[in-house]
C-alpha cells in the first residue's frame, strides 16, 4: 500500500508542476512592454457661457436706458438662459469693483436712485432678444450728477440656467461667475450698445 500510495504523490506532484509551469506561460504570454503615455487632457467645461461689456450715457435722449440687441450683436441666448448683469462701481477711496444689478443709491434728501436691467423674450423661438440697462427710483433723473449718469460701465453674463443651479457660485460676485471651473466663457470684449460685432472674436 505504501509504494501505491508513492506513485500516486510523485503523479499528483508532476501534475501540479505541470499547471503552475502551463499558467506561468500563459501570464508571461499576456504581458507586454508598457505603452507609451497618453496625451495629457485638458480641463473640462460642462458649461458655456458669454460676457461682454458695453459704456453709455444715460440722458434724457435715450429715456435714461441703454439697450443692447442681441440679434444685431451675432449672438443669441435662449430663452433658458440666465442673464446678469453688473455695474462698475468707485467707493469712496477711488477702487472700482462690480455691483450686481440692481443697485440703489440713496442720497441725504430721501431719494432713491436705481440702476436696472430687463429683457425681451420671444417665446416661440426660444431666445432673448435684447436686454437694456436703465435707470429708476424716486429721484428726478434731471437734477442728477454727471457722475451717476455719464461713462457708465457695466458687465454682462449669460450662462445657461443649469450651471446657476449646479455649480458653486455666487451670483452677487462676478469673479466667482468668470472663476469657475465649470463653465467656459466666450467673451465679446467691449463694444457700444446697438453696434455690430465682429462675431468671430478670439475666445478670451
């Protein structure tokens, strides 16, 4: 019983080398030298957005109201889109920076002073079609200070109404808007209100 029992050690021996050396070659068949590196990819963007700037003079000719035409422009948002819109402000020691709009300004006698935008939506084909800044409040736009009226500058964001309700951002804060990782901005540069852009601006 002992020299059967050799024989059928010695045979299960020579059958388990002979599978280890079977799946050794096997997996030395399946490595090869490593590829070369892949091109580094670039960051992403989930959204598209578009800025542009524009100056203007409020004054009783023009009803105190800017007005931007998208359509003339080459560019159109959809109806989706969401639009905001800031003014360059100067505190009192001279630092401009953007206040979103609207923003009051309220002055010693009680009156109030407002910059302000609204939009114009076609409906049927889903877009907007222009957007004006403009003043309002309590206060008599005549008496007004140059400095409130003349040379004003403002900003202009669209951005589709997804990336507002997904990203982080702060919508009072436009570098938070133009910093975000998630979006890619084309932007328009600076131009007039009501004048034709060149619409194959580099994107910035």
């Amino acid at each position: 019983m002992k020299t059967i029992e050799n024989k059928q050690r010695f045979t299960l021996r020579k059958i388990s080398a002979f599978l280890i050396l079977t799946v050794a070659a096997v997996l030395a068949s399946c490595e090869g030298p490593m590829g070369p590196p892949g091109i580094p990819g670039e960051d992403g963007y989930n959204f598209v957005g578009t800025t542009f700037e524009f100056t203007g003079d409020f004054t009783p000719a023009n009803d105190y109201q800017l007005v931007f035409n998208f359509n003339d422009n080459g560019f159109i948002p959809y109806y989706s889109d969401v639009i905001l819109a800031y003014v360059l402000w100067t505190n009192e020691e001279g630092l401009e920076f953007w206040r979103p709009l609207p923003q009051t300004e309220y002055f010693l006698s009680g009156a109030i002073l407002q910059y302000n935008f609204d939009y114009t939506t076609d409906y049927e084909n889903d877009e907007i079609v222009d957007m004006s800044v403009f003043l309002g409040g309590d206060v008599d736009l005549a008496s007004l200070s140059t400095d409130y009226t003349l040379d004003q500058t403002f900003r202009i964001v669209v951005v589709p109404s997804d990336f507002m309700s997904l990203a982080n951002v702060d919508a009072s804060d436009v570098n938070s808007i133009l910093n975000s990782s998630s979006i890619q901005f084309n932007s328009l540069g600076t131009i007039q209100p009501g004048s034709v852009i060149d619409t194959n601006i580099e994107i910035k």
